[in-house]
C-alpha cells in the first residue's frame, strides 16, 4: 500500500505525446514523516501514523512538542515496511498509478432540494406560481408526518469524498508535485489524502 497526504494547489492541463489535452489537478504532496507505529499488541491492529506541515515554532504548544506537525494521519497497513522518522515523498508513485483521493469538498452553504439533491422542480404553467424550485408533496396523510430520511432543502457540501482509480499523469519529485488527472474534492489548500488502495484513514 502506497500513501501520503498533500494538499490542492489547483486545475490545469498537459498535453500528452500525441497533444491531446489532459485535464489535472496539481497537489503538493508530501514530505510526510512517520510519527507513530501501532501494533496488534497494544492497540489492537497495525497501522502507520503520519505528519505533514511541519507547523512553526511559534505556532507549537507542549501537546504538539513530540508531533510538530499540522496534520496527522493513520492508515492501515504492515508496519514492518516502516520505521520511526522515515519520509514519504512523492517518489514512491509513477507515472500511470491508479489512485484513492480523499478530501472534503466544497461547502456549498443552505441549498434547495433542485440544488442539492438534483430534483426537477414543479410545472410552470397549469396553476402554479412562483413554485418552480419548490420541493412538492413531503409525506401522505399516513402516518400524518414527514419519514425520516426525506430529501429535503439543507446544508449541502462540507462532507468526505473519495474518489476512486485516478491516473497519476506526472510526478515531480523535485518539486513535490503529483499532476492526478481529473478533478478531485475540495478547493485549493484543501488537504488530500493519497493511497493507492481505499483504506479508511483517521484524524487524530
């Protein structure tokens, strides 16, 4: 298993050998440093936790002395390919890797249901008016209330998206830049995570 963390710098375009226009998002990823091993016998399963953005002196409290970094990720893996301190760079991908891109995505704020959840609206004409965006019947006289779970107007945006096998079309080590074509979650400076397979990851 392959992963890291990064960040969204934003949208462009490559031109392949053959010059067709390649849509990518650019990340900065990495370097990312292990912070932490956890083992079966301690913590009950195997995983890698680690850091990216090492965070300014200024900007450490004593709880982030032995973990100066803004981020911290695990991900479930074997820890034996892994040892304290080592560094995850962008070098470990190439060129045509297929990859798992989680993030949050763009938060959108109070949204209709036409908006939110793609519905058609109501007619026009024959009787209506100002109804067009209007979400329509919520329920039936029986039970004589809304059934929890309807789609309705509500904060949209905001949540965890993955996306799944996305080609990797270049690799700058140099410069710590991964080119992913297509779109991925969120806006710029949004944080990434990066993984060659969908393993959950979690914050800490």
């Amino acid at each position: 298993m392959k992963f890291i963390l990064g960040k969204k710098i934003k949208m462009s375009q490559i031109f392949d050998r053959e010059g067709n226009v390649i849509p990518v998002t650019i990340i900065e990823a990495g370097p990312c440093y292990v912070t932490q091993l956890k083992t079966k016998d301690k913590d009950g399963y195997e995983a890698v936790q680690i850091g990216f953005e090492r965070l300014k002196e200024k900007k450490m409290t004593k709880s982030k002395e032995k973990k100066p970094f803004k981020y911290l990720r695990e991900f479930r893996d074997e820890i034996k390919n892994y040892q304290l301190g080592q560094e995850i760079t962008v070098s470990i991908f190439k060129e045509g890797d297929l990859v798992s891109v989680s993030g949050i995505s763009k938060g959108k704020g109070f949204a209709g249901a036409v908006k939110r959840w793609g519905f058609s609206g109501r007619p026009a004409t024959h009787g209506m008016k100002h109804e067009e965006r209007t979400l329509g019947s919520v329920g039936s006289s029986t039970p004589s209330r809304v059934i929890k779970g309807k789609k309705m107007p509500g904060r949209a945006g905001g949540e965890r998206v993955t996306i799944k096998n996305l080609e990797i079309v270049k690799v700058e080590p140099e410069k710590n830049l991964l080119y992913i074509k297509g779109a991925v979650p969120g806006s710029r400076g949004t944080l990434l995570e990066i993984t060659t397979k969908n393993r959950n990851s979690t914050a800490t």
